[in-house]
C-alpha cells in the first residue's frame, strides 16, 4: 500500500497553515505522514498542528525554503514525497486515493509523477503538458504543489539550494536530462494554488529571472535557448502572464493555450 510523505515548510505562517493541514485530514486515503518543518515560529501557529501521530513537527532553524524541504525529506518515510505550501491544499478529498491507485506498485521506480493545478488567482485549471519536453523544461516545469516525487529520487539528490527561487526548477531539469528519472502525468487537478509567494514577490523578481536564465544555460544549448527566447518575445509572454493571472481573461486563456499546446 503506497505511503505519500506531505511536507509542509513554515515561518509564523499564521492561519495559513493549519487551513492547509485540514485538507489533508479531509483525504480520504489515509496512508500517509506529514512533515511541518518549522523555521522557528513565534506566531503560535504550531498549536494548531492536529494531534495526531502522522502529524510530526519538525522546529529548528533553516537557511532558507529549499534547505528546509531537503532536510524534512531527510526524514521522509514515505514512498512518494509531495511539497505543499502553506495557504496551498489539495485540489478534492480524493486527490491521495486516486494517485495511489495509479502508483501501486511504482514505488521502486524513480518516478515524477505531476498534475494540474488549480488557480485561485485566475478562479482556473492551469493544465501541465501530458509530455515533458525541452521545450517545457525551458518555459516552466508544472507546480511543485503538483509534484509527487519516488522516494528513490530524493535519495539520489535533493535540491541545490544555491537557488534560493527555482531550486525546484534545477532539480527537475536534473531529472529529465541527466538523472533518468521517469515523467508520469496525471491527467487530473492535483492541488489549489494560492500564488503570490516568495518567488513571485517584485523584490525577488529580478533574482527568479537571473536563476532561470543560470539553470537553463546549465541544461540547455544556447541556440536552443535562443530559440525558445524568441518565441517568448513573439507570443507577447508577460501580457499572457496577466491574463493567465485574471480572473476575468484567465480560464478563457487556459481553454485557448490547451488547444494549441
């Protein structure tokens, strides 16, 4: 019986967490652990962690986002691991039941297994593309929210936290191009995304451009980079961005980008 690790990282997350962990409780697949690795909270947000032994808080400082998820999955048992941040949740209550049913028997594979994200910024499902691609690679891999990742992945190399914005973008580039792993999409709505986090803060902005522009050049050639560059400038990406992001133009745009994929 497949066993899902949910991780959940955290500074004085406020109410955001514990409305996060009552998603999980709502599943009703109930094989799993939850690993709250806590920066060191002081807003009493920790109170609210259910009392329950698949609950396991973890506090002790960090040096930032992706040093605490390596070392919660350190302490992983599970057989697939998932990230989901605070003021994120599943998408339904049959999210782990429907994945573990597609998984049985997985787990010795080094798998990513991804899906579809719903956003509550644009009231939208952003869809992954069924095949990962170079292509895809270079645009923008799916939410990590959306991710379960093989034990035996994690086992092999965890984040580089040299990237402190798109370290999960340079761990599944990795995958895809140098570490062998197998890309399996779930053609379902994985998790509700809340946006607007770190890495979509303006004063991260300009460090999240120069961390794909690194992680990209490290995996990719540079023609090649140039070639999907310029289709980006053509298509006009920053007003697709907007309207990926609005309410008013976001499923709309969602319908016509799954077309044309």
């Amino acid at each position: 019986m497949i066993k899902f690790s949910i991780i959940t990282v955290c500074l004085n997350p406020g109410e955001a967490l514990p409305e996060t962990l009552k998603t999980i409780e709502k599943q009703n697949y109930k094989n799993f652990e939850v690993i709250i690795k806590d920066g060191g909270s002081t807003d009493g947000s920790l109170k609210k962690v259910p009392e329950d032994p698949r609950f396991v808080v973890i506090s002790e400082k960090d040096t930032g986002i992706y040093n605490a998820m390596n070392r919660a999955a350190e302490k992983a048992s599970g057989d697939f691991l998932i990230f989901m941040n605070c003021g994120d949740s599943f998408h339904d209550e049959s999210v782990l039941s429907d994945v573990a049913a597609k998984l049985e028997g997985l787990s010795d594979r080094k798998l990513i297994v991804y899906g579809d994200t719903y956003s509550l910024l644009s009231d939208s499902v952003a869809s992954a593309s069924p095949v990962i691609t170079e292509k895809v690679c270079y645009n923008g891999i799916p939410c990590h929210q959306a991710i379960f990742y093989s034990k035996k992945v994690f086992e092999e190399r965890g984040f580089d936290e040299s990237f402190r914005i798109r370290a999960d973008h340079e761990h599944f580039l990795y995958f895809f191009f140098k570490g062998g792993a197998e890309f399996v999409y779930l053609n379902r709505v994985i998790c509700n995304y809340e946006g607007g986090g770190f890495s979509e803060s303006k004063k991260n902005k300009k460090r999240d451009k120069a961390e794909h522009a690194a992680i990209v050049k490290k995996y990719i050639p540079a023609s090649k980079r140039f070639l999907y560059r310029a289709r980006l400038i053509v298509t006009l990406q920053p007003v697709r961005e907007k309207l990926a992001k609005s309410k008013t133009f976001g499923p709309a745009y969602e319908k016509i980008r799954k077309k044309l994929r």
